[in-house]
C-alpha cells in the first residue's frame, strides 16, 4: 500500500475481527469510537499483510 491509499474495507473487518475490537465497530456503527492505539494496530497490521504479499 502506498500513502493516500485507504484500506480496503472487508481487509478491516478482518483485522478488527482478529484483534478483537469488531464488536465495537458494529455497535457503535463505524470506528469513531475505537482507540487510536486500535486504529494504529488495525494499520500496521494492514501494512504487514500488503509487504509479505510484495515479497
């Protein structure tokens, strides 16, 4: 991924569903209310997932 890209949106469920925060996006309709440290995880997850596939 390079910057100014956005994050596909079932990649992020995916993720958010892995670290265990999905619950909170659902109830509360979107990721407003989820932690930046989630949000940074749910990105550096992202990030390691599109450079093991550019390998």
């Amino acid at each position: 991924m390079t910057r100014g890209r956005s994050i596909p949106e079932a990649v992020k469920q995916e993720i958010a569903k892995e670290l265990n925060i999905f619950e909170t996006v659902q109830r509360d309709g979107g990721y407003g209310n989820v932690s930046s440290r989630d949000c940074g995880n749910i990105v550096k997850k992202a990030v390691e997932r599109a450079s093991i596939k550019l390998k």
